[in-house]
C-alpha cells in the first residue's frame, strides 16, 4: 500500500500543511496495523487518548487514573479478605 499527496500549486501553506500532517497520520495509523486510540477504562474518566506503542495495550489516559482505580481494586480485595466469617 503507498498513500501520497500531492497539493494543487494554488495550495496556501495552511492546505499544505494540513495535507501533510493528514499523510503522516495515515502513515503511522496503517504501519501499526491496531486502534492507535481508545478511551479510558477508568469508571469516572471520560477522556481518550493516544496509544504510544509500548509492549502492553495501554487502558488508561493516564498515570493518575491507572494508580487510582489500582488502589480501589486493592482497597476493595483487602476489604473482603479482612472480614470475619
């Protein structure tokens, strides 16, 4: 697969710019061949974000909304094994 773009010579530098930047999107969206993007997986965020392609799928905007919901799920599993029977 080859995407190219070619601006008409009346083209102002803004056109130009935005063609560019819309090819270099394309690029780097097909060489990934996954979802470059998604939205947190943390219950009170609504936020989306990019994938930066580390080894792992990244779930979360964020390292604020990772550590908070992993220490609700600890707080909650410390919870239910400290209750008496």
């Amino acid at each position: 697969m080859a995407l190219h773009a070619r601006a008409p010579q009346t083209a102002d530098p803004a056109h130009w710019l935005l063609s560019t930047a819309a090819l270099a999107l394309g690029l780097w969206l097909s060489e990934r061949g996954t979802c470059a993007w998604g939205q947190c997986a943390a219950p009170d965020c609504a936020d989306y974000f990019i994938d930066t392609g580390r080894r792992a799928p990244q779930r979360y905007c964020g390292t604020r909304c990772a550590t908070r919901v992993r220490v609700a799920t600890h707080r909650a599993q410390k919870s239910t094994t400290n209750r008496p029977e």
